[in-house]
DNA sequence: TGACCCCCCGGGAGCGCTTCCAAATTGATC
DNA sequence: GATCAATTTGGAAGCGCTCCCGGGGGGTCA
C-alpha cells in the first residue's frame, strides 16, 4: 500500500537516507545478504515500507548482469500453435514453478524464420537469463541456440540429430511399446501403426516402441503408414492402411489427433472400434475424451514437463548441472479397445 | 555473422574506440539521430558490423526508462486460458503488430489472485513500458490498473463499469443486434436467447443487441437464459428455454460455444435444426465449423482487434493520443438457419 | 593490556548506455 | 578576411543498483 507514487519510484539512496544507514547497507538488507546489524535491518525494513519501494529490476540487471527472466520458445510450425492445448500444459507447467522463483516468463512463438531470428537477437542481447526450446523437428538451426549464444538452454523433447545438454524427455519408445504391448495382451495380432513425421524424435522414437513390442512378440512391424500429427493426416493414413492391410485388428496412432481421423475413417469403412479393431493413441489431450469411442491412450505427464524445464532452468542458473530427465508415461484404458478372442 | 563472441559482448566503447570517434557519436549512429557527419557514421557502421556489436538493452533501458516490453495480460478464470482460441488469436495479431517495432511481447497468465499480484508488481517494478488487458469481468480490480500505475494500459473489449481510456472493442450491440435481424428477417418470430455471465460488458451488450432488434421489430424479449459462455452452461440455459418455451422458432446464442450445447440439446428433445429452430452463435471461432450443422453465427475480427491493441498501445507510447477503436463484426450464414415460412 | 579475529559498516567504483552542454569546427556572408 | 550562425564533436554527468575493500568496534585469549 503506502502512498501513491505519481511519478517516480523511490530510489535503493532514498531508503537508505531515510532509514539513516549506507546505501550498501540498505542493499545487502533488501538482498538479505548477511553482515547487518538487526538495528539497521528494521531500520531500512521500515523505512522501505514506508517508501512503498520496489527495487528497480533494469538496475539491478545493469549491475548484475542477470535479466531476471527465461524464455519459453514455441517453435511450432502450426500456426495456431498458442492454441494447442499440449502447448497450454506445458506453459502451465512452466509457469507455476516460475512462480516460486522472482523469474519473469517471457513466451516467444518462433514459427517462421523471422521468429527464429527474434528469438536469436533477443537472446544475443542477453534480455533473458535462459530459454526453454520445445522438440524442434528435423534439422532446426535453432537446435544450435546453445552452443552459438552460451546461454543456457533447457529442451523439450530432443531434436532429432543432435543430443542436448540439458533436456526433459517423456519417453516416448518405452511408452509406444507400452502401448502396443497393451494391444497384444488383448490379443490383437495384426497391428498397424499410423507414425508422426519422421523428421522428428518424438515420432522415430514412438516408431521405435512399436517396433520393439512387435519384435518381441515376433509379429511383422511392417503394417505402417506416416502421418503428420494432424486429424486430417490421421485420417488419410487410416485409409491407405485399410486399403494396404484390410486384415489388419488393430492400430497404434503416434497421437491422439491422429488417433481420432482414424476412428473416423474406420467407422467410415463400417468397421466397428473397438468390436472389429482396437485403436489406440498417444498423449492423452482432452480430446480424447471427446472421441467416440472414447479413446484408450498414453497418457503424458504434460504439466510436469513444463515443471521439470523450468526446475532445471532455475538450477541452471543457480549454477548447479542438473541431469537430463526422462519422465514415464502410462497408459489410460478407455473404450477404443477390447479384450477379443485369439484368432490365426 | 561475425566471429562468435565466447563470453562478453563488445561494448559501445569498444565500438567507439575501433572508428576513432567518442563515444557520444557512435550512440547518436546507433540511434540514428542527427549531427554525425557522413564520414563518422560510416567508420562506426564499420565497427559495429566488425564487433558484432549488439545494444545492450538493459544500460540503454537504464538511461533512458524505458524497458522496451510490454505485456499482454489474460486475466482469464479458465485454467486453459492459454489453450483458448480466441486469445490465440487475439495474441497472433498482437504479436504480429508489434513484431514491427522493436518492442518485446511479454505474455503473462493473471487468472488468480496470485498471478494478478505478480501482474501488479512487474507493472510497479516498471519491467514493462505498456500493459494489454483483456476483458475483466464484473469488478475485476485489475481495471483500475491504469489510475494505480500511471502505466499506459489499453483494454481488449470493456471493463463492466470502468470506461477506459484506450480500448479496442468488437460493436457487441449493433453485432447482435444484426445476429437477430438476420433471424427475424428469414422469418422467425419467437426468438430466445442465451446470455453470457451478465457481469460482462460483452454479455450484456449482446444482450441488449437482442432486445434491440426484436424492440424494433415490436416483438417481446422476454425469452432470456443466462449461460456462462461454456458448452456445458449453453445445453443448460436450452433446457430451460425448451421448458419455459416449447414454442420458441429460434435462439440467438451469445457465443459459439453455447450455441454448440444448445444444438445438443435441440437434437436430443427432437428437434431439427434448423428445419424447426433456427440457431445462430456469436464469435466465429474455429469450432462453429465443426458443429452440426454447421453454425451461422457473427464473425469477429479477432486478430484485428489485437493487431489494432498493439498499434494502439505503441502509438501511446509514441507520446500520441489515439482514439478508441470499435471494430465491426459481420454476418456469416451457414447451415444452422434457414428462411421459413410466416406463421402466426 | 595487547594481539588477533570476526562483524558491521560506508565509500566508491563500476555495469553500458543516453544526453546535456560547452567547445570546436565549418561555411556563408558582408 | 573578419563575423556570426549553424553544425558537429567529445567530455562528463547521470540512470539505480551491486559488491569489493578497507576501516573501525567489540570480543576473546594469552
């Protein structure tokens, strides 16, 4: 509270004048750094209060040459990727562990070259303290941000070819195999898999799983068709599959929104989910409740990615060297797949 | 380019000494102002380019007060603010505008109490020049940001009962009341409506936009429930509609979303849209496409209307006065109304 | 009582930039 | 060629903070 300041704030020397001490002094209360008295500490306390003062962050930016803030990159190429809800998880995320430090969140959108370039200069300027990169595909240069700028940078996901630093991961093979491991107990046999981009970690990774839990259970992996993350994409990989493996019982979709076009196109071709082939996604984003069938899935710890990079940003900064992090993911049993009878 | 600088950027006196000219002039290069010959502009833009200089923001934000960002605030009760797609977009055209200058954007989540504070002191703590606020609803305190702070502020849609000093707002009233003309002028006569939460400018106006048009039509606007702009709170207010008025011939839903629910329930009491109810929605947003059918609704110019906050906002800071702006929204006829035939 | 240490304290030098101001230069004019 | 205005120039004083450092003041131990 205090009075209204019309103008200008007060200044770190006007405390200090008021409360009868050295600026230094008044500082090191203000940091609670140690070395003053208890006298002098209420004394500034006081006259702070009174002052109604706020430390002024650019000076102390000045002085430090710490910002005080990181930044939150969306280098997504869909355009409305503020809108996207595993975005909106993760930010929250972030957003909440910032919460507990005096760290400002700055959220850049970094779809298009111009952006990345924003994004370039900002971090050249030093106008933040560090940065959260969200899984870029195939061979983003900004996968190099660290090593060109030396600020600090926490990933999530990894980029396909190069191996960060410092990144938080859901792992997304052991998860896929999961996944489709669940679709064998339930004993479906001929299993096709609809992949994200194959430029990205998160869909080579989750291609991967599939391939394992199929290996395993010495079944062919061959029933495969790329998508692209999209309902749309979902979809249309749904009917070259169809249309390549009629037989097929089952089908493990890289993500939810993928997941959904497929339950369309089968519902389409008049095959019944789960009764003629058991579906399954990958995320576990609202929608998924939203589905019909409501859709069994891997459920992804989103928020906690978010809380995790930031966490490990702050520590960064802190100077300590955290260690990479794998988060697990589990599944969510709904209604798109169902226990049927063993056939050849 | 340039040779990659490890550690510390090359200063402006660095800059200086390297084009042998004080220091004074190189700022005046960088700042383009006037009084430097054409010689010595030349030798700094040599040294510059050379050093790879860079400004360091926050000296200059130090010099001269002014931090160069600004925020763009959603004060949002929605947990999923982010994920929403109207502030998607509205931040798209924000984000877009204020690409063209060099000021930062700073997104910031307020939807507690907590984050309101946290707003509060960033705008104290002068790490913003200007403040986007999106519409507040009832007696949000937040709307007396601007007499608080002193800090420009420009509002996205109105405060209740707060006029701001600088806003961009949609024509909620003349939108609705074209919403309702439309309904009346294909023949429809015993019209209903679903309000938002009336501790809204927005809801409110729309609802008066309602009352408008069937006033000038001389029909009675006393079909009224009130939603809260959410699916779930749309299929409500139909319920009592249907109840209260079983002869109802159409309904004027104050957003999309309820519109969406209040589709639901029409289909499930038995009737046909729009062969015995006419339902028209208000926003445009992506979802009205996927409803069934489709949704007539009024379109609103929501990137428009953050591009036009943002120009707002940097002409405030320009030292300018600009106006408020009201934007226009438009009619957009899909499959959710159809002329019918007068009846009594 | 003197030597030594540990705290507390304030002075002052930055951090990298803008900007005022007075001095120096230029050029035009009579 | 001298005078005056217009332009260019660099010195220096900040902006508000942090933090190093050296100078007391009081306690402890021989």
């Amino acid at each position: 509270m205090g009075t209204p300041q019309p103008s200008r704030q007060p200044t770190l020397d006007e405390v200090a004048a008021l409360a009868g001490v050295s600026r230094s002094a008044a500082s090191r209360v203000i940091n609670n750094a140690p070395h003053v008295s208890r006298a002098k500490r209420e004394a500034v306390e006081r006259a702070i209060a009174e002052l109604g003062y706020v430390p002024n962050p650019t000076a102390r930016a000045l002085a430090t040459s710490q910002v005080g803030s990181v930044v939150f990159a969306m280098p997504n190429d869909d355009p409305a990727a503020f809108g996207d809800p595993f975005f909106a998880q993760v930010v929250r995320g972030v957003s909440a562990e910032l919460a507990k430090t005096d760290l400002e969140l700055m959220l850049v959108a970094a779809p298009s070259p111009h952006g990345r370039d924003r994004l370039r200069r900002l971090v050249r300027a030093r106008r933040a303290d560090g940065v959260m990169l969200m899984a870029l595909s195939g061979d983003d240069p900004l996968a190099h941000l660290p090593e060109e700028t030396g600020i600090p940078v926490v990933f999530g996901g990894r980029p396909l070819h190069v191996q960060p630093r410092w990144y938080v991961d859901v792992d997304n093979r052991a998860s896929a195999r999961l996944a489709v491991e669940h679709l064998l107990r339930t004993g479906h046999r001929r299993i096709a898999t609809i992949t994200g981009p194959l430029d990205t970690d998160v869909a080579t990774a989750r291609h991967h799983g599939f391939r394992d839990a199929m290996a395993e259970a010495g079944l062919p992996a061959d029933r495969v068709a790329a998508g692209d993350f999209t309902e749309t994409g979902g979809a249309a990989a749904m009917t070259r599959l169809l249309d390549a493996f009629p037989d097929l019982d089952a089908v493990f979709a890289a993500n939810d929104d993928m997941a959904a076009g497929a339950l369309r196109v089968l519902r389409a071709h008049g095959r019944d989910v789960p009764g003629d082939v058991g579906v399954i996604g990958f995320d576990d984003l609202p929608a998924a409740l939203h589905t019909d069938p409501q859709l069994t899935t891997i459920h992804q710890p989103i928020e906690a990615l978010g809380r995790e990079m930031a966490r490990m940003l702050v520590a960064l900064l802190a100077g300590e060297r955290p260690c990479p992090i794998i988060l697990p993911a589990r599944l969510v049993e709904r209604d798109s797949v169902r226990a049927r009878p063993l056939t050849g």
